[in-house]
C-alpha cells in the first residue's frame, strides 16, 4: 500500500498494475498456487496411503479425474482473482476516474488468468498422478517452461501457458507491457488472441485430463505402495 499509493516513483496508475501483474502474477504467484493446488487434490492420496479409498468408490475415473481439476482449478481462482482485484484498486484508486476507465483491461486480465489457471490444474493434476514426490519435479517443470522458455522468442515461447496468457492480454489491451518478448526479431504475424485460447484450453486442458484419466485408468493401489497396471 505505501509503495503503490504514496510513493514517489510509481509513475502512472496503470502501467503500474501492468508491471506487477505481467512479472509477478503471471511468471510467478499463478504458477506457484496452482502446483500445490494442482498436484494435492491426486498425488496426496498415494503419498498418504488413502488411494485404495479412491480407486474403491463406484465412480468412474474419468468423473474423478473431472472433479479433482475442478476444485483444484476453483480453489486457485479463489487466491488468484480476489488478490489481482485488490492489486487493481490499489494501483488505481489514487487517480481519479482511472479505475473505470480501465475495466476492460482488467476484465482481459481476468480471463487469462482464468485459462491459464484451468490449463495448469489440469497439467499439474496430471503430473500429481503421473510422478512420485511431483511437487519437487513439477516446480523444474515451472521454472523451465514458464520461467525459461515462456521468456524465448515465438518459436519456443508457444509451448509456454504463461506466455499465451500474457499474449492474450496483449492481443485484447494492446498494452506493450504485456507483448511476449521477440527479442529484436521482426513477427510479421504475431500469434493471434483466439489461437492463444485454443492452445490453453485444447494442449493444457483438454489434453492433459485425457492424460490424467489414462494414467489413473492404469493405476493400482496395493497398501502402501503405488503401482502400475491395469486399471478397475
């Protein structure tokens, strides 16, 4: 509050929501809440020897798999968008007017905040089912796909979630604080709005469910040990 409201060198309102959310949010707090969110909801339950309670209930696993995105994604929004909120008044709130004069903008941060969340719940569902002791590895798999090759060029940035988040914001605000980095390469035909949602809902979300449901088709559970096999 004393930086954003009465410091001397915020500069203007919202390119200061801008910076915080593009460095902050989107690189770092969004990856990190959805690891712990993502990888529980699946993974605590071999690690904590209640599995046989999962693969036991008369449900199919496709409707668990369903279920535990859910609420992994629900819980990360829960943290995610009230705080991106109250980032957004506090940075605009001392300018007058600047706070509905900017609603748009906001709103585009919403939703891709939003896809990016469901794309990485359903990823880090996945990598919770897929790998033993996952939030060690899956923090490697953040630090290389959102902290290193979301910050390359186009042509490996694309495989990363956070930057067709930040695409997206760009491609809706049209605000050079969240243009993805080309690093002096002239993009003819930058990577489109709707092509940065298909890829966060049909690679992160769609194809990792199917990934996660085919894993816990094949999972077994024999005391305290995980095991591979033929699913139930």
């Amino acid at each position: 509050v004393i930086v954003l409201i009465w410091g001397s060198g915020r500069g203007t309102a919202f390119n200061n929501f801008v910076k915080l959310v593009d460095l902050t949010y989107l690189r770092i707090v969004a990856p990190l809440v959805l690891i712990f969110v993502g990888t529980a909801p699946c993974g605590d339950e071999w690690e904590g020897g209640t599995a046989c309670y999962l693969l036991g209930a008369p449900i199919r696993r496709s409707v668990l798999v369903l279920g535990r995105w859910g609420v992994a994604a629900a819980r990360a929004l829960v943290l995610l968008l009230p705080a991106i909120l109250a980032l957004y008044v506090l940075c605009l709130l001392p300018f007058e007017g600047a706070m509905a004069n900017y609603l748009g903008e906001l709103g585009a941060v919403l939703l891709a905040t939003t896809l990016m969340s469901l794309a990485y719940a359903a990823v880090f569902v996945f990598l919770g089912l897929a790998l033993k002791r996952s939030v060690m590895t899956v923090f490697i798999v953040v630090l290389v796909f959102q902290g290193l090759i979301g910050s390359l060029p186009y042509g490996f940035g694309i495989l990363s979630l956070g930057f067709h988040a930040r695409n997206l914001v760009w491609q809706l605000t049209g605000h050079e604080g969240f243009r993805p980095p080309t690093f002096g390469l002239v993009i003819n035909e930058p990577i489109s709005a709707a092509s940065s949602v298909l890829f966060s809902v049909l690679a992160g979300v769609l194809l990792f469910l199917l990934l996660s449901i085919w894993v816990l088709r094949r999972k077994q559970f024999g005391g305290d040990a995980q095991g591979e096999g033929g699913g139930g």
